[in-house]
C-alpha cells in the first residue's frame, strides 16, 4: 500500500463537477506530479487531501489508514499555490509560530527552525520582517516553513515561482533529499519541463478527471509517434520507402516516422542497402509538454459553467 | 484546542505589544477627559451675557423683573426698539398694559437669537415677575416678608431611595442616568472598535494570502475563534488598565484632601446620622467633596462593572464574528467591505438610538425590549442596570437577557463560521448575498 491512496473521490460545488471520481496511488518515498490546465481541479483535489476540504464522495487512504485530518495534517506539508505570511511579524518568530501549529513543541520548533536557516544561509534574517524580504527570499522562507515539521507528505503547488535558478536549485536538491530520507512529494505546476525533470509519476487531471496516469517515461511511451532522427555520413540524393515517411531535417540530419507494422531495425537495413553510413539513429519521444498540449487540446480552454445535480 | 490558544496568543501578544496599543490606552481616557473639560470650559466661557431693553410705560415690571450678570434687564425712556442695538441691548421687551382676566401679547424683539436656555430663562422670569406684582397687588404682604418667607423656606432636602422590599438605599437619578449613558456609549464604541479589528485581522490573512497556509495545519473554526478571543482580550486588558488608571487617579486625588476637610467630612457625616444636614456647619469645600462621595457610594458598582464586562463580552462576540465573515468575502477593495458592513452596523446604530431613549425611560417597554434582543442588549442593558437590581430591573429580566445574549453569540459564532470557512479560500468576485446565505445554511 501506498503513501497515499486516493479512490473515486468527487467533490461538486453548485456550478461545476470540481474534481469528478479521480482514483489514484502514490507510492511512498516518490515524487508525484499532479498536473491540469488552469481551473482543472488540481486546487480542489489538493485541498481535499490536506483535509482542508470533505470529499462529497470517495475516500482517501493516509499512510494505510483512512485519512483523518485532525490528526493527519501533522504529517502534511503543504504549499499552496495562493501563499504568503504574515507581513508584519518577525521571520523568526513567524517560522515557530507555524511549526506550532503543525503540532511541535516550543522548544522543538525553534530548535528546527535554526537548523533550516542555517541550511539556507538565512540565520541573519531571524529578527526581520516579511515586508523586508524580497519575493523570492519571502518564497524560500514559505518552503523552510512548509517542510519544517519533517512531513511525510509534502504538497507542493509551483514551488519555484519567484524563485531566480540558483534558489531554484537549491531547493530542488532539497525535494530530492526529502524524498530520498522517505518522504512523499506531491508536485502541482505547469512548467513541464520540471517535471520531466523531477517527477517519477504523473497523473494529468482535466475538467475534474483524470485523463492520463503513469510513470514518466510511460506515459512517453504511450504517446510516442515512431519518430527517429537519423544523422547519416553523407546526404542521399533522395530517399523514398514504404518503411518510413521523412517528416522533416536537412541534408544528412532527418526525422522519420516509420509507418505501422514496421521497426526501427528495418530503417537501419534500408540505409545500409543504400550504402549509407548511420552515424546515428535516436528515439524522439514526445516530452511532456506536447502531451500535455495534445491531451487537453480540442477541450474548451476554460472550464464552462454547468449546472450540477448531484 | 490546544491550537486555538496558540492562536490566541498570537493575536493577543502581537497587539499589545503594539505601541498604538499603549498609546491608545493611554490617550483614550486622557482624550474624553480633555474634551469633557473643553466642554465644561467652554460652556462657561462661551456664555454670552445679554442685556434686555424693556419698554414699559407703565412700570409693571420695573420692581419685579430680576435682573443678573447673565441676564439683566435695562429700563430708560430713550431706548426704543431701533435704537437698542447702539445701546448695547440684545433685544427688546416691549410691554403692553397687562389687565386681569385679558391675555396680552409680550413681544421680545431681536435680531440675533438669545438661545433656548436664555430664551426659557427669559419667559419664567416675566412669569414669576407678574405673579409677584400680583402678589404685591392683591395682598398687604411686603416685599421684605415675601424674600425672608423664600429663604426661610428651605426646609428640606428630597432624596431617593431605592426600595428593594428588605432595604431602602440611598440612590441618585442623575448618577444612574451618567453611568448608563457612559457605558453604553462606551459599549457602542467599543464593539464598533474591536469588530472592526477583527474584520481587518481576517482581511489581512485573506490579502496575505496566508489563510490557506494556516487552514492547512488548523480548523477554519479555529482561526476565526482564536481571532475573535484574542482580539476580545486585548479589549479586557484595555479596559482593565483603564480601571487601575481610574483607581490611582481616585487615590491620587484623595491624597490632596487635607485632614480638616476630612474632619469637617465626618461631621457633616454625623449630622445626616441625625436626622438633622444643617447642623453641621463646614467649608463649601467640604460640603461638595462629602456630595460626590455619597453619590457615588449610592451605584451598586461591583454589579455595574460585573455587567459591563459581560455586556461588552457579549456584545463583542455577538457581533465580531458577523465582522469577521465580513472580512473573510471582500477582496482586496475595502469599498466591498464598507458595503458589507452595513447590515452589521445598522443594528448597532440603532441600539444606541434605543439607548439613548432608554437612559430616560428605563422601565419603559422600549427599553425592556432594547434589553432582551441580543442585537441591542449590550448596549441598552446598560442603560437601565445602573438604576437599581432588582428593582429597575428584575433578577429575571437580567438572566433572560444574558441566557438570550449567549444564545445569541453562540448562533453568530456558528453562523459566522461556516461564511468565513468558504470566504476565507475564495478568491476573485465577492459573493452575493444570496450565495452567503447557502454557504452559512449549508
């Protein structure tokens, strides 16, 4: 069993199916990409797993057991999409005061707080205050708060917007050691490339269903055309096959597609009949953004209101 | 529970510690007092003096019409009403022949307005004039027997006693009436100062965005009473240190009088034990401090304050968490807020218009009504408790209002919370009214 088992889990509000029977399972210790356009769910379907919202329907398994959120947020970290602090309240002070409300004691937050601003060089802030800071300090603070209480699961929504690369980096080492001590990372965003980076298993949620479920180079491979580009020794004056249509490249650089029924060896063979040299023939799988833009196109780009009767 | 008191404790510690917290503290009382006196100082100084031209051609008036510094009357054959103005008269008095039994018309001819007080003051003297030259006329009574007659006559003193069927307690309308005006008033300023702080406190977490990151770790209910208690002990501490600074400045005071007013104090004290004010014979000085203290001594004061904090509790609670729904829907725009207010803030508005009818009539059906919806009765119970319980007001009366005043918070409160825990996660348009009902019926 996984970290967290979420299972045809509905939540309707009067003009709109908010998240509509979505199932899924995140195993512990993975790092989970949640993605969706804008308006697909993604915030509703979060808030229901920090227990901020009550599923209309379904059920969600925390760590094996049903979730309670009283005592389940202790093990919650979450960012929202939405976030801030308090502005005029001492970093220090403010970064505690969370930590209590997670759950640690006085002493243990404190002591937690310093080791984090130290991790993060930001020991010399502890006496300012939020309106001091700039944004993406404010969004580093926002992520040493979230994490603070060693969550066993982390949601995070856009984490690294705001943030200039290196910061990014940082904490993006910081999500791997997390995830490597054990903990379970959800991750909302819509910059694919991170993802792709980050993430070892995706679900991508549309008008609030889920339309694609998989590991990150699964869902490629579902969605991968038979595409190869091929850099060859020297250019042929033409080439024609019924194995493969030439979509595209220049000279000795092309992008096939082989047709149905036919594999990546038979291409080879063909270039070596021809008496071609292959210096190299790769694989082009679709990166996520294109799914992504594949999968949610032809949908209208906002959600439209319905009447919902439920 | 244990996260509401952290909460608690933010708010509470985060506003006290505040300066405008301690300078507010510190220059509320000292502002009324200062305005208090300007008005007292004021209405001293700014009394304008008026001297009257009368015109009598027969002398009706000229031995009988009393004249002061304030108001005095000036006779002389070559004031006439359009010279009096040079003559430094503020109007005339013209008077036609007076003749029994046959109405006359005294005409006061101005061209600046006397005032009402002057005014009144004007017309009972030219009363009181004719019936003196009645007097004077119908009986053989000297003017000298008549004076001695009115100085003589001041025999008694009327003073109430509050008849509680055991015992009966010395008591002061006017002392009632100043105490259930004051904290009335002060109830109304209040709810409207400490409601408004916490609709604020939940407009800043909303425009922070931070009431996402909060409500992930506690109960949407639980930010919004932490809130509400923390915000309410502020205002007890507030009004705690008003007390302690009321006290000091009482003793303070006391220490000024010296030890032969307080003798010339016990003796006037031992006087009135027998039955008989007059005997004692002391300084003015004496005299006035011995007044205020038995005055004073007459309010039931622990029962005053008691009720004053559990009105002011009440009251707060009944309406800041209505405030901080308010709060928990507006955006950024304070213009939607003000809007949203007004429901809230009529109510107030009008329990202190029933207060101020109250303090007059306090056992009439207005005010006993005022006291028993928990909408106005913070305010107009206050009105009424310093006239005496049980007398003015019943044992009864004061548990119905209070049990109903609970009732009453704990409905808000309910009500309020489950606007404010949708509110407080919604971004972009404000919601209409019907759309807050759903949420709090839901």
């Amino acid at each position: 069993m996984g970290m967290l088992e979420v299972s045809h889990l509905k939540k309707y509000f009067t003009t709109q199916k908010a998240v509509d029977d979505i199932s899924f399972n995140i195993e512990k210790g993975s790092i989970f990409g949640l993605l969706g356009p804008n308006g697909a769910g993604k915030t509703t379907l979060i808030r229901m797993i920090t227990g901020i919202f009550y599923p209309d329907e379904g059920e969600i398994f925390f760590d094996g057991k049903k979730f309670d959120p009283i005592n389940d947020v202790v093990n919650i970290g979450y960012m929202p999409e939405e976030r801030g602090l308090y502005k005029k309240m001492k970093i220090g002070e403010q970064a505690v005061y969370l930590a209590q409300l997670k759950g640690l004691g006085k002493h243990e937050a404190i002591e937690k707080v310093k080791e984090w601003f130290i991790k993060f060089e930001m020991q010399s802030w502890w006496n300012k205050k939020i309106e001091d800071l700039s944004k993406g300090m404010g969004q580093k603070l926002q992520f040493v708060t979230t994490v603070l209480h060693d969550p066993k699961l982390i949601i995070l929504d856009e984490p690294f917007s705001g943030l200039d690369p290196v910061n990014s980096n940082l904490i993006k080492d910081e999500i791997y050691k997390l995830a490597k001590k054990g903990a379970t990372i959800i991750f909302s965003t819509h910059r694919m490339e991170q993802v792709e980076e980050i993430c070892d298993h995706i679900i991508l949620v549309n008008k609030g269903q889920k339309v694609l479920d998989g590991s990150v180079n699964g869902v490629k491979q579902q969605f991968k055309e038979n595409l190869f580009s091929i850099t060859l020794d020297g250019a042929p004056a033409k080439v024609s096959s019924e194995i493969f249509d030439v979509l595209g490249g220049e000279e000795n650089n092309l992008v096939v597609k082989i047709r149905n029924g036919h594999k990546p060896n038979d291409v080879l063979q063909y270039f070596i009949q021809m008496n071609i040299g292959v210096l190299s023939f790769n694989e082009m799988l679709p990166s996520l953004n294109e799914i992504f833009i594949k999968v949610v196109e032809g949908t209208p780009l906002s959600r439209q209101f319905q009447t919902v009767t439920a | 529970m244990n996260k509401i008191w952290l909460i608690f404790k933010r708010e509470y510690l985060t506003r006290v510690r505040n300066r405008t917290f301690i300078l507010s503290t510190f220059l509320f009382p000292l502002v009324i007092v200062l305005f208090i006196a300007g008005t007292v100082f004021l209405g001293i100084k700014g009394k304008t003096n008026h001297r009257i031209a009368v015109i009598d051609a027969n002398n009706y008036f000229k031995e009988y019409l009393k004249s002061d510094s304030s108001l005095a009357f000036v006779y002389g054959a070559d004031i006439d009403t359009s010279n009096y103005e040079q003559k430094g008269c503020t109007a005339v008095l013209i008077v036609p022949e007076l003749k029994e039994g046959h109405k006359a018309i005294i005409r006061l001819k101005y061209k600046k307005q006397l005032g009402v007080n002057d005014g009144s003051e004007l017309e009972s003297r030219v009363n009181n004039a004719i019936t003196d030259h009645m007097i004077f006329q119908k009986t053989n009574i000297t003017r000298n027997k008549l004076d001695s007659i009115r100085s003589e006559s001041d025999l008694a003193d009327v003073r109430s006693f509050e008849d509680n069927g055991k015992e009966a307690k010395a008591s002061s309308q006017g002392l009632a009436y100043g105490i259930g005006y004051a904290s009335g008033l002060l109830i109304y300023i209040l709810t409207f100062v400490y409601g408004a702080a916490v609709m604020r406190g939940v407009m800043e977490e909303k425009t922070n965005r931070i009431a996402e990151v909060i409500v992930s770790s506690v109960k949407p209910f639980q930010l919004m009473f932490g809130k509400i208690t923390g915000i309410g002990a502020v205002g007890l501490t507030q009004f705690l240190m008003w007390i302690i600074l009321i006290i000091i400045l009482v003793t303070g005071a006391q220490a000024f009088i010296s030890h032969e007013t307080l003798s010339e104090m016990q003796k006037i004290q031992e006087a009135n034990n027998m039955g008989n004010p007059s005997a004692a014979r002391v300084s003015e000085g004496a005299q006035r401090i011995f007044e205020i203290k038995s005055t004073l001594a007459t309010a039931n004061w622990g029962l005053i304050v008691f009720c004053f904090l559990f009105y002011f509790l009440g009251g707060y609670l009944f309406y800041s968490s209505l405030f901080a729904s308010v709060g928990s829907v507006v955006n950024e725009d304070p213009q939607e807020a003000q809007s949203l207010m007004l429901p809230i803030t009529m109510p107030i508005i009008f329990s202190f218009i029933i207060m101020s009818m109250a303090v007059q009539d306090p056992s009439g059906p207005l005010a006993v009504w005022g006291s028993m919806i928990p909408f106005s009765s913070p305010i107009v119970m206050m009105a009424r408790i310093p006239y005496g319980v049980p007398t003015t007001v019943p044992w009864w009366q004061l548990a119905l209002s209070m049990a109903l005043l609970v009732a009453g918070f704990l409905f808000t409160t309910w009500m309020a919370g489950k606007i404010y825990r949708t509110g407080i996660l919604m971004y972009g348009k404000k919601p209409s009214w019907k759309t807050m009902w759903k949420w709090a019926m839901k």
